[in-house]
C-alpha cells in the first residue's frame, strides 16, 4: 500500500463475519471494541489486511482493567494506532505502552453539543500534543458555517490531525477535510455508523469523484 490510505472504514455494531470481511477488504479500519458485540479473540481481527485503529471508549460493560487489557493485544499485535480519549482515566498507562512501541498514539476530543470557539479548539489541540499525542483528532457537532471554517482553519497546522465534523453539516468537513491535510476520514455502512453525519464510502467517493481525489 502507498501511504495511509485517505478512508477508515468504522466497524462498531456488525456481525463478526461482516467485520472480518471489512478488516480483509479494505486498506484501514477503527475497531471501536466499546461497540462490537463479539471482538474476541481479537488476535483475528488484527491479523487481517486492514491497518488498524483501536478504540475502546469509556463504557458502563467493560472494567478499566478489561479496557486496559484490549489496549495491550492491540499493541501487542502492532495496531496501527491506540486512539485515547483525552480525560480517559486509562491514559496514563496506555500513553506509556503505546510510546514504548511502533503503534501510533491519537489523542481524541470530541463534543456532541457543539463546536467550541476557535480559540478553545487550538488550547485543546496544544493539549494533546504536549500529553504526547502523535496524531491529534478532533470532532464536534457542527451548527453553522462559521463552525465548518473553524475546523477547517484548524489544517493550516502541519502537525498530524484527523478534524471531523458531526452532523448533517459536518459532512462538509468530512468530504473536504482530507484535501486540506486531514490525515484520513471515517466512514460507516447503511446499517453501522458511529458517529452523527457519518458517511458511507460510496457517497463519499462520488464527492470525491467530482472534486478529484484528495
């Protein structure tokens, strides 16, 4: 494969078949283990084609030692990256283990509501890379046009980030964001989407079919 390709393809709620199909299918992928029903053993998920982005957000079923412990096989199989909340009482620990490897570490915000003021996105965004993000990610629920040009002016940074929007107007951010520096964009299926405003991969192909790929 030359270079990270441009579509994470989420898998979240989907029958393991249909996850193991995706994971040998495509270039990269986001196991949000906090969402999928049956992830175990997990060594066969990360054995497949796919480069992959393991998640595991903060849930009312899984101890932090059961999180923890997920986090460790990913890197132990040489995920392609550990994606952390910031705040996630787990961080500490994981940063360390995934600093101490080849896995690459994101560092996540992200804000149902609202798109905080530009000013509050960079102070979150210094955040992250001083805790030692290599990759930072940033999503919130985008309002207005003034939130989509704030989250654009965020890639005017050469740093590694991934800027989403959710929403119905945040599909803007994800279909243009990956030509302005956004290292890749999610994508979802008609029965799997993990965030509001998520794209499937045949729409957002036939936007990047007119503007020419990113």
């Amino acid at each position: 494969m030359k270079g990270l390709s441009k579509i994470c393809f989420c898998i979240g709620d989907l029958e393991r078949k249909v996850a193991l199909e995706t994971l040998s299918s495509q270039e990269l992928c986001e196991l949000r283990l906090d969402l999928m029903p049956n992830f175990e053993p997990l060594d066969e998920l990360l054995d497949c084609r796919a480069k992959c982005v393991v998640t595991c957000r903060e849930n009312s079923h899984q101890t932090i030692s059961e999180r923890k412990l997920l986090f460790l096989k990913a890197i132990q199989r040489s995920a392609y990256a550990i994606d952390l909340d910031l705040g996630d009482p787990l961080f500490a620990e994981v940063k360390e283990l995934v600093l101490a490897s080849d896995t690459k570490l994101i560092l996540s915000y992200h804000n149902y509501n609202e798109t905080p003021e530009i000013a509050a996105l960079k102070e979150t965004r210094e955040s992250a890379f001083k805790n030692g993000a290599e990759i930072f990610k940033l999503a919130t629920l985008t309002k207005t046009k003034v939130d989509v040009l704030n989250l654009l002016s965020l890639l005017e940074d050469s740093r590694e980030q991934i800027i989403i929007g959710m929403g119905e107007l945040g599909k803007i951010v994800r279909v243009v964001a990956p030509y302005l520096g956004s290292l890749f964009t999610y994508v979802g299926t008609s029965n799997s989407k993990t965030a509001p405003g998520q794209l499937e991969s045949a729409e957002l192909k036939k936007c990047w079919q007119i503007l020419g790929e990113p």
